[in-house]
C-alpha cells in the first residue's frame, strides 16, 4: 500500500513533469514547420497526461476534466500536423 509521502512525491514528481512537457510544448507549437509542431503537441500530449495523473490522486476533478479536454485538442493538433508533414513529403507527379 502506497504512503502518504510516497504519493504526495509522485505528484510532485507528475506535476513538474507535467509543467516542464508544456512549456517544451509551446515553444515547438510555436514553430514554424508542421514537424517541429507535431513534436509540441506530443509534449503537450505527455503533459495532459502526466497531469490528469496528479490530478486523479488530488481528486481535482475540474482539473482533471480541463486535462481530459486539452488532452483531446492536443491529440487533434498531433493529428492535424501529422497529415500537414506527409503532404509536404509526398512528391508531385507531373
């Protein structure tokens, strides 16, 4: 059975985790190539879900539920991106 403190370090732990994938995130969003933005939705991807971890032991159910959400436009933007890098790759055919 997990401790108190052993949980208290696991969202410490999940939460500057989840802090620092976000700002990687935002600072590739921000890129100019729809490659490097797809890398800052998967950061933002991985930062939704370390944080609805926390959340989920802090019983912070309206973060949680922001979490869930942003973790849905951030799955849409990897997927958005990802269809924008494969049609740059695609060569044109006369």
């Amino acid at each position: 059975m997990p401790t108190p403190e052993s949980i208290a370090d696991l969202v410490h732990w999940c939460q500057w985790t989840g802090a620092i994938l976000g700002i990687l995130g935002a600072w590739w969003v921000a890129s100019q190539t729809p490659r490097t933005r797809y890398w800052g939705f998967a950061c933002f991807t991985s930062s939704n879900m370390v944080l609805i971890a926390a959340f989920l032991c802090m019983s912070a159910w309206p973060l949680l539920a922001m979490q869930a959400i942003f973790l849905i436009t951030s799955l849409r933007g990897m997927m958005t991106n990802r269809l924008a890098c494969e049609a740059r790759v695609v060569p044109q055919h006369p």
